[in-house]
C-alpha cells in the first residue's frame, strides 16, 4: 500500500511519515480492508474550503475531508485536513495540535473504510473507533467528551 503525506501548509505539524503510515496500514488491517493508495494533505481553510465548495457544494470551513476513489474493492483515498481548523479544536479540546490531527487522520481513514457519521448514534460509533486508535498512540482523554458523550479521547 502507497501512503503519502502531503503538506500544503508552512504552518503544519511535523509528523515522522513512517509512523503516519504503521498507524494508517493497522487501520486498514484492523477494519479487514485491503488499499491501493491513501494520500493525507495536510492545508488551511481556505484551500478545504475551496474543495468543500468545488467537490460536495458545501459552502463552510471543515475539518477533514476523505475521498474514496477507489474502483473496486481495495481502497483508493484521499484525505485532505485543515490545519487552521485542527489549532481551533485542539484548544477547544485541551490537546496538541498535533494530537488532533492525528486524530483526524485516523477519521479520514475510518471514512475511506466505509464508517459514516451522518446520525448521532453513527458518530458515537465512529468516535469510539476512533478512541481505539488514538489509544493504541497514547491517547487520553480531554474535554471533548462534553460533545459527543463519555468516551476516552485524545
């Protein structure tokens, strides 16, 4: 599997891109998925923005945004994070910033492995998964629980 990590941003953590990938690749083993490529852009607001408004016709500021190009079964993805927005909710929720990109990474990834968080109890669900990973990391838990229920979080 080809993992790249792509930094379109000055400002964005560094992270060690083997790790980047050990963490991607038990992800996809873990969710008994088999994948091709995933490419991880780190980028601001403004440029997610601007794919938020081009590709899915969404005209406000997110955090992450996975998309699966896959043309079969083996999964063909790309994730793209703002970092602008991973500063804000790293202070909102008293973790580094590099913890919450990490943490959205491992989103992307769930979302590239068919996960969904349409519905509340679907996000319960993803961000459980979530905690799995980010505790395997290290993780603890923060204030973010306030949002989405007890939970360990990272």
């Amino acid at each position: 599997m080809k993992i790249q990590l792509l930094v379109n941003y000055d400002r964005a953590p560094k992270f060690r891109r083997r790790t980047l990938a050990v963490l991607i690749r038990q992800i996809i083993r873990e969710e008994r998925r088999e994948a091709d490529s995933i490419n991880v852009v780190l980028v601001d607001d403004d440029y997610l923005l601007d794919v938020n408004r081009k590709f899915l016709n969404h005209d406000y500021k997110t955090d992450v945004i996975s998309f699966d190009l896959s043309e079969n079964k083996r999964i063909d993805g790309e994730i793209y994070i703002s970092v602008d927005r991973a500063k804000v909710q790293a202070r909102r929720y008293k973790v580094s910033l590099e913890r919450e990109v990490l943490r959205l990474i491992v989103h992307g990834v769930l979302h590239l492995a068919g996960w969904d968080d349409k519905t509340r109890s679907q996000k319960l669900l993803m961000r459980k998964r979530e905690n799995v990973f980010i505790s395997a990391r290290g993780g603890s838990a923060s204030g973010r629980e306030r949002l989405y229920g007890k939970r360990n979080r990272a």
